[in-house]
C-alpha cells in the first residue's frame, strides 16, 4: 500500500483512506518505520492509532472471519488519516498487505464452535469468491452513485 508524498496541505479532516472493513478472512500488515496513520476503531467507538512496532505484524480480522465465527471475532473497522505535518504527515506511507481469501469455491459458513446450543447462525453460507465479488461490485456502485 503506497500513499505518496504530499506537496499540498491536505483539508481537515481529508483521509487517506476511509473507514472500511476487509472483505476476506484476515489482512496481515507490516507497516514500514516511522509509519503513521493508520487507526482502528475501539470498543468505545473512538479512533485509536495503531503505531507501527519493528519486526511485528498488523493482522485485521476480516469479514468472511466474522461470518465463521458468528461475530465471535469481528471485522476491523480502520481508516488511514493524515497525521499532522510535523508529525511526518506529508511523507510517503507505506505498508506491505497480504489479503488472505480463501479459495473462490470454499464455502464460508458459521463453524459449529462459534455457535451456542440451541442458536441458529448470524448469517448464511457464502461462496468465498462471489462473496469478494459482490463486495467490489457494491463498493463501485456504490462510489458511481456519490
């Protein structure tokens, strides 16, 4: 993930990314030193940085993850936002991403674990792949319609 240097100021408040969740099953991140801005949203409804800690991976739990496991585990709602300049705001951010999805036909069900006696699952089975794909379709139509 490249988020290039900045020549201009950028607006308050203006993001590099906004708030989202992963579509697969988890994203494993190594952010680069010295990288800032990326946050996740707390139990409290508050933004949190997650700094960057040497040699030590950022794993975000994905939304097929909280389908498996019945929202025992949930998806992890992160943004990127400009931090201020004196804090390294205009330079380049970078961090190195792998999206793990499982196989296009794997079925993403609730798994017998995460569901208490006598409950019916959250959510339906999914097929992993038409499930990414509905995911992209939504977010373009989506950005077409804004």
């Amino acid at each position: 993930m490249n988020y290039p240097e900045q020549r201009v100021a950028p607006q308050p408040g203006q993001l590099r990314a906004g708030a989202h969740t992963d579509y697969g099953s988890l994203t494993i991140l190594l952010p680069q030193p010295g990288s800032k801005g990326l946050e996740i949203i707390a139990p409290d409804g508050r933004w949190t940085p997650v700094p960057p800690v040497p040699g030590a991976f950022v794993i975000n739990i994905g939304d097929l993850m909280a389908l498996w496991t019945n929202d025992r585990w949930v998806s992890t709602v992160h943004r990127v936002v400009n931090p201020p300049p004196e804090e390294g705001g205009m330079q380049r951010r970078q961090s190195l991403a792998f999206f793990h999805q499982p196989n296009w036909f794997a079925e993403i069900a609730c798994l017998p674990s995460c569901l208490p006696l006598g409950e019916e699952p959250k959510y339906g089975p999914v097929l992993s792949g038409p499930y990414l794909m509905g995911k992209f379709k939504s977010t373009v139509t989506a950005a077409k319609t804004n």
